[in-house]
C-alpha cells in the first residue's frame, strides 16, 4: 500500500512539474536577451507537445519580432507533418504577412 501511495504522489508532482514547464520556459524565453538561448528556450517549449505552447509559438509567428517569428517556425518544424497545425502556422504568416503590408 505505501508503495502504491508513493507512485501515486509522485505522478502527480511530475504533472505538475509539466504543466508548469511551459510557464517557466517562456518566463526564461521572455527575460533572456541572448539570440541563440532565445532559439533554444522557443525548441524547448515546442517539444513540449502543449496546446498552451503550441498557441504562444503560433502567436509569435503571427506577432512576433521578426526574429522571434523565424525561431517560431522553426521551433514548430517538428510538426510538419501534422497538417491541421500546419495549416495554423500557414495561417499565422499569412496574417504576419497582411499586417506588414506584404
């Protein structure tokens, strides 16, 4: 039973630690001014698999500084071949692209 009760605890704090990686990561993402930390913290979050990690990288795509919206795409490269989601990052620079008048 103690055995039983210690794995369950610990499943439970490994889902909290991932339901807060996302979180700390962008905490990270947001405060660091170094280029190629910025490009790994934004691969980071996209391995992540999260809805809330997939729409922030999204959201950069569509809104981000240039740079960030590169990183972005690259970081959500992984998913190539899912198509719906695909199809969101096509949608996301279309609106990039719209709002800069190209």
């Amino acid at each position: 039973m103690c055995q039983k009760t210690s794995l369950i605890f610990f499943y439970h704090r490994i889902i909290l630690f991932w339901r807060c990686l996302f979180d700390h990561l962008r905490n990270c993402w947001e405060q660091t001014r170094n280029v190629e930390l910025r490009r790994t913290l934004l691969l980071a979050i996209g391995m992540l698999r999260q809805d809330k990690a997939i729409d922030f990288l999204i959201s950069l795509v569509a809104q981000g500084k240039d740079i960030d919206a590169k990183d972005a795409i690259a970081a959500l490269a992984i998913y190539r071949e899912d198509r719906k989601l695909w199809q969101r990052v096509d949608r996301a620079s279309e609106q990039r692209a719209n709002q800069l008048g190209l």
